[in-house]
C-alpha cells in the first residue's frame, strides 16, 4: 500500500461521518469503506486484500476516532 492510498483512506475515514463508522458491524465497515474507496481508485484483487486486511486489523481504532467526534 502506499503512501498516497494510506492518505486516501484515512481521508475518507475522517470524512465518513461518525455515526456511519459506529453503527455498521466489522464486516460491513470494512466492506463500505472498500466500496468507496474503489470508486476513488482503481485496485486490483491484491491491493483489495491488503486494504481489507489493514481495515480489519484497525477498525477498533477507527471506531475510537468516530467516538471522539
């Protein structure tokens, strides 16, 4: 992943408005912020994995984020 997607990502998270991040279940989270962040970027199959691999692996801090909002 680089830098710029990280950028993008995060963007979009902070963007996101608070009470969308909190009310969908992990699965769904991750697969909404996936859908909108593909329709910013092309990706392949691989760098789909990564993103939803690196979602899973910080939604709590995510949630966290959209709490202090």
């Amino acid at each position: 992943m680089t830098p710029t997607m990280l950028r993008q990502l995060w963007s979009l998270i902070e963007t996101t408005q608070s009470n969308l991040l909190l009310k969908l279940d992990d699965a769904s989270l991750v697969q909404w912020l996936l859908k909108q962040f593909k329709q910013e970027q092309a990706l392949n199959a691989e760098e789909m994995h990564i993103l939803s691999d690196y979602l899973s692996n910080r939604l709590s801090l995510i949630r966290d984020l959209a709490e202090q909002r």
